[in-house]
C-alpha cells in the first residue's frame, strides 16, 4: 500500500514538473517593431531668373517672328526710294543661334553698287518703348554671305515718328557680337520708341543675315 501511494505521489510530482516546463515554452515571444523607411524624393524647382536692371532683351527669336521685311510695304506712303529697296523676307530659322534655338532671319536680294540701294527690315511690337536709361543695344549676328556687308540699326519715335540711325558697322562673314552706341548719335525722343529697325548696305550677293539676343544695355 505504501508503494501503490508513493507511486502516486510520484506520477503527481511529474506531471507538475512536465506543465511548468510546458509552461515556460509557451512563454510569448517580445514583439519587435518594424521600423517604416520613408525614402525623401527630390522635387525639382524651376531656375529663377533674376533680371537684371542694366539690360532688357528686346527678341531672341524664341517666341515667334516680329520682323517686317520693307519690300514694297512702304509704296502706301509714297516713298520714292522703293527702286532701290532689295529686303524679301524677314522670318525666324533654327539653322542657327547664339542662344536657344532659333534666331531672327533677313533675307535679302544681289544689290546693285549705287547711292541709297539697301535692305530694309523693322519691328514696330517692341517689349520696352522707353529707352530713357540706355544707350546700347547689343546683338549676335551670322552674316551668311561670302562678302563683307554694312549694317545700320534705326529708331523712329515720337508724335512725328521720328528717324534716327547710327553709324553702320561692317560684318564680316561669320558670327560675330556687335554694338550700336546712340548715347550721342541714333536714337531721339529716347521715352518713346515705336519703330526698331536694321538697314543692310553693299549685299552684293543674295543671302541673308541672322541676328539672335537683341538687348538694350545701359
């Protein structure tokens, strides 16, 4: 009997210690947090363009063709120099550019030697009409012929419209930068400009002229 109450005893003690150790398998794991990564994008932020008080860019040839070639526009007018007028177009092209991608086209026909004979070409839609603070304007041309030409630059201002022109430069074929300086000479009534313009002199040969980033400079 007592044997049979020892066993007992030791099936019970068993048991108990079986429980405790299934107890403590049971034991819940620690919760580990996972950390959320947000990845920072970059956002692209458009360049600012400071513009600058000593200079205003009058065309570029960026937004479209604001150029009249003469041709026989003026015969409206009664001018009597129309015979020796050679402009024919006056458009924008992007054979070529200082800047961007397009540029200013004048194309004019073979003039004859003699007094007067020219290309006319001229813009009336101008971003600034006071000139008051400046006195020159400034360009990229390409002269495309194989000759040297003579170029003017020409205002017309005021009431009476007023003409103006400074002394002509000669361009040589190729690119080159130019300036016209009319803080003396080339352009009255400087407050109120309606008419710019360029007058192209000895094209002895068709061909054309290029101009890219007209500015006005103090």
């Amino acid at each position: 009997m007592k044997r049979i109450i020892l066993l007992s005893i030791i099936s019970t003690l068993v048991l108990v210690s079986c429980s405790k150790k299934e107890e403590k398998k049971i034991e819940a794991e620690p919760v580990v947090q996972q950390e959320t990564v947000i990845e920072a994008t970059e956002t692209e932020v458009a360049p600012v363009i400071e513009e600058s008080e000593d200079e205003v860019l009058l065309d570029d040839a960026e937004e479209g063709c604001y150029w009249n070639a003469v041709q026989d526009s003026w015969a409206e007018w009664g001018n009597k120099h129309l015979v020796t007028e050679f402009s024919m177009t006056a458009d924008v092209t992007e054979d070529w550019a200082s800047e961007g991608s397009s540029s200013i086209l004048f194309e004019y026909e073979t003039m004859p030697e003699g007094e007067g004979i020219s290309a006319h070409f001229y813009c009336t839609d101008l971003i600034e009409t006071d000139w008051s603070d400046f006195t020159t304007l400034t360009a990229t041309v390409n002269n495309t012929s194989s000759k040297n030409i003579l170029l003017q630059f020409y205002t017309k201002s005021g009431d009476n419209w007023a003409w103006s022109d400074t002394e002509a430069l000669t361009i040589e074929p190729g690119i080159k930068d130019i300036v016209f300086d009319f803080s003396e000479k080339g352009v009255s009534n400087k407050s109120k400009i309606l008419e710019m313009g360029f007058v192209i002199y000895e094209g002895y040969e068709k061909a054309s002229l290029m101009i890219d980033n007209i500015m006005l400079k103090k």
